[in-house]
C-alpha cells in the first residue's frame, strides 16, 4: 500500500506530498547566505520553481540561463514585486541555446569570469516531449544535443569552480532533471554511435532517452567525483507530472489530439511549478549522498535496469567527449581548451 502512496506522491499534485513516506518541503530548504546558484532554464515553470526557493532563502546570487528574453522579463517582474529590488539585482540572466555547444563553453565562461564560488547547479532546462529534429549547429538529435549533451558541457566548464568551492570545505551540490520517463528510452540504446543518436524513435521515446542520459551523466559523474571531491554530490531527479508549458503547449507539438489527455485530462491532477521543484530542491539543498534518482518528496527510487548500468554510461560519456570535441573543435582543442569528463 505504501508502494502505491509513493507513486501517486511523486507524480501528481495537490496533497499528494503527505501520502509519501518520507517527506519535504520547501519551507524545509535552508538559509542559504553567502551561497551562489546556477540554474538552467530558471525563468519558467520548474525552473522558477527552484530559482523562486533560492531567492527566498537568501542565495547570495543566482545565474540563470535560458533562451528567451521575454519570459525572464516576466519572472524578474514577479521577483521584484514579491522580494524587492536588491534580491532582483541578485538574479543575472544569461541567454543559452544549449544545443550550440560552443556559446554554452562561452555562458559558462561568463558565469566563471563572474563568481569565484558554485555551491549549487541546477541542469533544469530541456526540450520536452517532441517530434525527432536535429539541432542546427551539430546535426545531432535535438533532445540529447540539449538535454544531455549541452548540460555536459555546462557542467565540464564550471567544474573547476565547483572544485574551488568544495576544497573550500564547503558542500556542493550537483542536479540533473531527468524523468520516470526515462524507463521509455529505446530498448535498443547502447548509446554507441552518432548514427544511433539520430535515428528516429516516437517523440516520447526520444524524450525518455535524453532523460535516461540525464540519470546516467548524474550517476557517472558522482561515481568519478567522489574519491577527490567526496562533497561534490551529483544527483538526479523526477519532478513529477507538472503545470508547464510542456504539459500544456509542446505535448501538442507531438501529439496534435492525444496531447490534450496531458493538457486537460490530467490538468487537475499535476503539481504547481513548486510542487515539481520539490524534489529537486531537496537534491540542491539537503541530499547528503550523490548518485541517487530522487522523486518528489524526497523517495530515492532505483530507476531502470538500463539507470543503472554503468558500463552504458561509460558508453554515453565517452560518446559524449567525442561527439562534442569533433563538433567543436575548431573552438575547443584547436584552440587549446579541449572538452573534459570530469
């Protein structure tokens, strides 16, 4: 019976929360002076979810990237009237297509020129349950180039502040949004070559993979952190079914009529934006152990068989070094910066 209170817990909304078993809340984050943030995608839905909880808990500065301008005009809009002026000027919004891989090197460069210290990174943003298109600067699937792919990217370049900050002795923490969904990836992914990546699979198939990518890069990256950097910890996390524009605009992208089952047929039942930023925060601000898929409130569930097996993700990291250094290399190695794991 507790088995299926934890499931409604971490997929729908309203009071759900209290049917789990182990419970949080976002008034349980801590005082979060003197501490800095990077979230991606953290003008909108989810997103704002976690940038909204950070402010509110005093982050000392927050770096936000996403694509569009107009939506972070509006989240900053509502920070102001809510929390003031001076936590608006803490909010520093950076534009970033994570599918171009080289200005995310550069946003992350931007960010480092910036802060001597990251004690949290939030890997939000993503393209969401959409048909196959291969991005425009690399020719790879558009779901992993952003949702995996650019993250790892992201994440390599402020790597060497994130170590600064945990040889400082501080507690750092590392979150990737991925998905239940990721038990939808192929059953046929081996993550072993670029001609796999962009071969065509139904839009929910193409989005569980990039999330199984997300789970895996998480689990990876703790796996090889840990024996330098013990308090660096990597996690990964299930938001839950939630209100966004993915639920009510992209599905449709998708699926033009079975897509309304998501927007309105389970509109009632879907967390608010800070209900599906629950779990997440949990992971940024509480999580003493990496390596874990984290679903709302704060369940650790084991995930897929393929989530947990690490010579895949050897398979998808090495993949991934290779695909980013041969797509960029005229800006990366040719140039003396080369692309690095961990």
């Amino acid at each position: 019976m507790q088995t299926i209170k934890n499931t409604i817990a971490e997929n729908f909304g309203g009071p759900s929360h209290e049917l789990a078993e182990h419970k949080f809340s976002l008034e349980e984050v801590p005082d979060l002076s003197g501490k800095v943030a990077v979230v991606t995608g953290g003008n909108e839905g989810i997103g704002f979810g976690c940038t909204h909880t950070l402010l509110s808990k005093n982050i000392a500065k927050l770096f936000v990237t996403s694509l569009r301008k107009e939506v972070v005009d509006e989240a900053l809009a509502a920070i102001e009237e809510e929390f003031g002026p001076e936590k608006r000027k803490r909010f520093i919004w950076l534009q970033s297509d994570l599918s171009d891989w080289e200005q995310t090197a550069h946003v992350a460069g931007e960010i480092a020129s910036q802060t001597d210290r990251i004690d949290i990174l939030i890997n939000n943003a993503g393209r969401g349950i959409m048909t196959r298109q291969l991005a425009p600067t690399n020719g790879i699937d558009q779901h992993m180039a952003t949702n995996h792919m650019g993250h790892v990217v992201l994440t390599s370049h402020l790597l060497p502040t994130l170590k600064k900050t945990a040889d400082a002795g501080n507690t750092v923490r590392i979150v990737n949004l991925s998905s239940n969904v990721h038990s939808s990836a192929p059953a046929d992914t081996e993550f072993a070559s670029v001609e796999e990546l962009n071969r065509e699979y139904d839009p929910n198939a193409l989005y569980g993979r990039s999330k199984l990518a997300n789970l895996l890069h998480a689990k990876w990256l703790n796996q090889h952190l840990k024996s330098t950097h013990p308090n660096i910890i990597v996690n990964a996390t299930h938001p839950g079914i939630v209100d966004t524009a993915q639920t009510n605009v992209h599905i449709h992208e998708a699926y033009p009529l079975l897509g309304f089952g998501m927007s309105i047929g389970l509109k009632p039942f879907r967390k608010t934006q800070f209900q599906g930023a629950v779990s997440t925060m949990y992971a940024a601000t509480v999580a003493t152990e990496g390596g874990q898929f984290i679903c709302p409130p704060c369940i650790v569930e084991k995930g897929s068989d393929k989530a947990n097996d690490m010579q895949l993700a050897d398979r998808l990291m090495k993949l991934t070094a290779e695909v980013v250094e041969n797509k960029t290399r005229s800006e990366s190695s040719a140039k003396g910066c080369p692309f690095k794991e961990d």
